[in-house]
C-alpha cells in the first residue's frame, strides 16, 4: 500500500517509509492511498474470528512489506491483554480498551507501532529517535511500548503538572532509552516543538527522527483492528448496525473507526465526543475550523487545541462538509456533565467509568 501527503497528493512513501518519516515533508499527515475493503466472506465471519486473526486481515492490505506470519507475531506479542465489550444493557456496550501495561488505550497502538519498528531496524540495523508529545496517556504508552527496543531512543516531551502524578512516574521513572523533558507549557507548546524539529533539516540530517504520536501510520492502522473486534463481540450480543462513539482529542480513535467504516465494518454513523476542546464539534456546526489553544479538563489526554487527526477525516471526504456531517455527530460535554455522568454510570450500572470513557458516553 502507498500512503501519501493530505497537501501532495505525488508526495508518496510505502508503510516503512511513512512509518519512520512520521509526518510528511511538506508538514502534512500520510493516508493510505486508498482504503482497502476487507471481503464479505471475512466480514461474516467476524463473530468467530479472534483479535489477533481479525488484527493480520485489516493490517495486512496496508502493510504488504511484513510477510502475514511475522505481522502475526507482531500483533499477538502487542496485543498480549484482552480487549472485551462489556455489556451495559442491550442500548450500551463499551470497548475496554485499558487492560494493557499502561491501562491508557494508547497501549494497543504504541505496542504494535512498537513491534513494526524493531521488526524493521533489526533486519537494516540503523538507530532511530522517536520524539512524543503527550498530554499524559501517550507518554506513558509509548515510554513503555519502547523500553529497552534495541536501536530506539524515545524523547518524551510532557507539559509540566498537567498529567497525573501516576503518568509522571510511568513517564520519567523507565530510564535505560527513554528520556524524559518536562515542559513549562501545555501539550499544544510540546506539539508544536515536535512539529519544529521535524521541519529543522540540520537536526533532521544528523538524526533520524520519527514520532510516536497518533498522526503515525504506524499508531492509526492498528486503531482500526479494534472496531471489527467490537462488531465481532456485539454480534454475539445482538443484531442490528451501532452507532460508535468516541471519546475524542487529538481524534485518532474517531479515524481508526471511521476507516473501519469505510474498509466494511457496519456502522451506522459515529458520535465524536469531546470535552470543551470544542474545534472539531464548532467546525461542523460552523463550517470554520479554527485551532485555539487547550484548555485543562477532567479528562486531560482529550485536552487538544489542534486535532491532528482531523484532517485525515476531512480528506476522506473529499473535504466535503455536508458529507462529513452525514456520518459523523459531533458534540462538547463540559466537566459538570462530565462528573454527572460519572455518577449516573455507578448508580445507574454499578461501572466506573473514568473521565474520559464518560465523554464519550454523555456525548
Ligand atoms: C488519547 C486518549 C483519548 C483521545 O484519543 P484521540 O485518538 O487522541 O482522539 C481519549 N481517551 C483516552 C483515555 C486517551 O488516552
């Protein structure tokens, strides 16, 4: 599969290239060229495949440099925890996606991206610098992911008391190859340095930099496994076609899902939820996308002033509005309905449910 530039469209890279290049050279993100549809005859059979056989059949239209055994081994050491769909009642199913290393959903991509990399660098034996911004839950991830990878160093950048003490540690504790900057700002300000080296060709040509965030390829394509893996579960459960919706910030999870789409999951249409980092749900009551700096909530790693990820939703559609606005609902939940909506889970279904999953379920 290629992947090209959103801004250029002969700007192209195979999945390894666009794997370590990160973000393209004209600073926008790398799609796929074209999103593959998986075969009917596999799309029935979802209630009866596992994670890990449902994980080689969607990654593997996009990445045809890994043979299909070794994309095997990959996933199934990444995705070593169990990712179940809990039944609230027959309206409301949640996918777990926190019972990995870091409990943060940012573990299923960061492992795998993790996987693909050192399956790579092994076989060319050069080294890479990864450079993450986080807002806590990607830090934590990718620290872990990458701990003692051989011919990885991984630079985390974090905004200084803006994620929880827990993150911190997971953070700034690993050492070995991982290396920590705390930055006086907000996660915006540790984005916008990771955006600036990129665009620095004298630290790029010493350097072999790439990122870990979810504007990589690498981090997006697994995404997309889990959304089938849903269906599969909820299949079990019911009939009938779900609306998906999804806790939103930097807007990853919302274009793994709306791909799934795309490549033959039967969704209705999607709810992005965000807490009020509203751009994205302003943008499509307004038509005007307008970037402004993150404000601090609840649920911090959905604290994103400038949605990356949106721009490959918008290509996707052709940059048509109306079309956009046809499969996907958007809306902001502030901090009060947040912690209101924490309470009606546990009175209601006895579930704890964290700041950010209650977005998504408000919304
Ligand atoms: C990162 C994160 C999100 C936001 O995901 P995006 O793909 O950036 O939209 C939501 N919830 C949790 C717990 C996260 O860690």
């Amino acid at each position: 599969m290629t992947f090209r530039s959103i801004h250029t469209a002969n700007l192209q890279r195979t999945f390894k290239d666009a794997l370590f290049e990160g973000i393209a050279p004209d600073g926008s993100l790398f799609i796929p060229e074209k999103i593959p549809a998986l075969s009917p005859a596999f799309l029935n059979s979802l209630p009866t495949q596992s994670l890990h056989s449902i994980g080689v059949e969607v990654c593997s239209p996009f990445i045809d440099e890994i043979p299909k055994t070794d994309l095997e081994a990959i996933i199934k050491n990444a995705w070593n925890f169990p990712i179940p769909l809990a039944r609230l009642n027959d309206q409301i199913y949640l996918l777990e996606l926190f019972h990995g290393p870091t409990l943060a959903f940012k573990d299923v991509g960061a492992r795998f991206m993790a996987g693909v990399m050192s399956y790579f660098l092994a076989r060319e034996q050069r080294e890479v610098s990864i450079l993450v911004a986080t807002s806590g839950d990607t830090g934590s991830a990718v620290a872990n992911g990458f701990f003692n990878i051989p011919h990885i160093s991984v630079v985390v950048l974090y905004p200084s008391g803006k994620t929880s003490p827990l993150q911190e540690q997971q953070i700034t504790t690993l050492g070995g190859n991982i290396t920590a900057i705390e930055v006086a700002g907000t996660f915006d300000d540790c984005q916008r340095m990771v955006k600036q080296a990129f665009s620095d060709a004298e630290l790029r040509s010493k350097r072999s930099l790439t990122t870990a965030n979810s504007i990589n390829v690498a981090r997006l394509i697994p995404q997309i496994v889990y959304y089938f893996w849903a269906t599969a579960q909820l299949q079990k459960f019911r009939k009938g076609i779900p609306i998906v919706t999804a806790p939103s910030g930097n807007f990853g999870n919302l274009t793994a899902a709306v791909y799934s789409k795309w490549m033959g999951n039967p969704v209705q249409s999607f709810i992005a939820a965000t807490n009020v980092n509203d751009v994205v749900p302003e943008y499509l009551r307004s038509g005007t996308f307008t970037p402004r700096p993150s404000v601090q909530t609840y649920s911090n790693a959905m604290d994103v002033g400038d949605p990356s990820n949106f721009a490959r939703i918008q290509a996707l559609y052709g940059n048509d509005l109306d079309k956009i606005r046809n499969d996907i609902y958007a809306v902001r939940i502030t901090d009060e309905e947040t912690v209101a909506e924490i309470r009606r889970m546990y009175e209601k279904f006895g579930y704890i449910a964290d700041p950010h999953t209650v977005v998504g379920i408000a919304g």
